[in-house]
C-alpha cells in the first residue's frame, strides 16, 4: 500500500513539472513556403523564362525535321533510290541530334532548378529557425512528414510572411 501511495505523489508532484517543460508541435509546408514566397516567385518565373527559351531554342530545328519528314513522304516515291536514301539519313541524323539536345537541355534545365531549391531552402532553414525559437517551438516538421495535424499548430504563414518581409531589407 505504501508503494502505490508513493507513485501516487509522485506522479502528483511530477506534474507540475510538466507543464512548465511543455512541448510544442508545428508543421511547414514546405512546397507551399518555397511557392507562395516572393523569392519562390521570382525563381519560378525565372525557371519558366529559361524553359520557353530552350523550347524556343529547338522550335525552328523541331519545325525543320518536320518539314523534311513531309518532303520525305511527298516526294519520296518520286525521287531517285539515292535522293531519298539520302534525305532519310539526314531526317533520321538530324532527330538524333534534336532529341540528344532536349535531353541535355532538360538535364541542364532540371540542374538549374535544383540549384533555385537549394539556395531558397537553405535560406527558408534559416527563417524558420528564427521563426521556431522567437515561437518557442520544440520542434518543427515538414507537413510531408505529417499524417494529420491541426490547422492551428501550421507556420507556414508566419514562416513566408517573415521570409518576404527579410527580402525587402
């Protein structure tokens, strides 16, 4: 009996304790704080302008390979054996060569968007430090992490709106 009157007052006088020591939760979505930024804007625009660009940069070969294609169809069975051996080599040499330069202009674009994220994220690490400590949060998750969660504990809100106003300095 005694025992249990010991745990009794001790889990009685332990919680106080607790409550001095409480825990708090919040979560970030991150995708949403990289989109909804204002330097997450200007990277996305950014991202777009070189994308129409390189679709730019391979339109006038696209349109010409097509062109050679309808020749070929055309034309083909009135051609000489040689002619049209010929335009199809060209036809088939020069959509190799469109299709290895898309995939490196892909590799190239992928690569740039990469290096957009990082520098954004590293930045976006650093707000929501300051956001957690000048909160008093014990520990932030990313919302990708997060099963369920209620609205109240999301910082996303207060992450950007801190991040955009460090920008205009």
């Amino acid at each position: 009996m005694k025992y249990w009157l010991a745990l009794l007052l001790l889990g009685f006088s332990w919680t106080p304790g607790l409550a001095q020591d409480r825990i708090k939760i919040g979560y970030l979505d991150v995708q949403r704080a990289v989109a909804e930024s204002a330097a997450g804007k200007r990277a996305g625009d950014r991202f777009q302008a070189q994308v129409k660009k390189a679709e730019a940069d391979t339109l006038k070969e696209r349109q010409d390979i097509e062109r050679l294609r309808s020749d070929i169809e055309k034309k083909g069975p009135l051609l000489k054996e040689e002619e049209r051996r010929n335009l199809e080599a060209d036809f088939q040499k020069r959509s190799v060569t469109l299709q290895r330069t898309m995939g490196d202009l892909q590799q190239d674009l992928e690569a740039k968007r990469r290096d957009m994220m990082q520098d954004i994220l590293k930045e976006l690490e650093g707000v929501v430090n300051d956001v957690g400590k000048a909160e008093k949060f014990t520990l932030i998750l990313d919302r990708s992490q997060v099963l369920f969660a209620d609205q109240g504990i999301d910082v996303t809100n207060k992450v950007i709106e801190t991040y955009n106003s460090r920008a205009k300095k």
